[in-house]
C-alpha cells in the first residue's frame, strides 16, 4: 500500500492533460446525485486532500478563493 498517496494524486493531475469544466461538471454531477452517505465520504476525501469540503467548495463564493476557478 502507498504510504503517500497525495504526492502521487498531485503528480498526476500535474502531467494529466485533462478537460477541467468536463472533469468538474462530473464531480458536481456526482456529488448532487450522491446520497448523504456518500456525500460524507467525498466531502472527507476533498478535506484530506485540499483543506475543503467538495460542498464549501461548490458553496463559497468565487472571491473567497481568489484562484481564478469559476463552477
């Protein structure tokens, strides 16, 4: 088992050439779709990723974060 598993996730998405709006339109999809169970778990994996529930995320306003990033 990978002991740093956030150093790998954060290599990846580095060098991944990835569609940000289509993989964030999926997140957001799956996330209103989710049961509450399940909510739990993605807003706990996005804390122990980034500091931030997917829910505070999807909530704040853009300003609050000030990355540039709109939903």
């Amino acid at each position: 088992m990978r002991k740093n598993i956030l150093s790998l996730i954060e290599e990846l998405m580095r060098n991944d050439d990835i569609d940000y709006a289509k993989q964030s339109s999926y997140i957001l999809d799956e996330y209103k779709k989710a049961n509450k169970k399940t909510k739990k778990a993605l807003d706990n994996s996005f804390i122990a990723l980034c500091g931030y529930s997917l829910e505070s995320l999807i909530n704040k306003p853009k300003k609050y974060f000030n990355f540039g990033v709109s939903f």
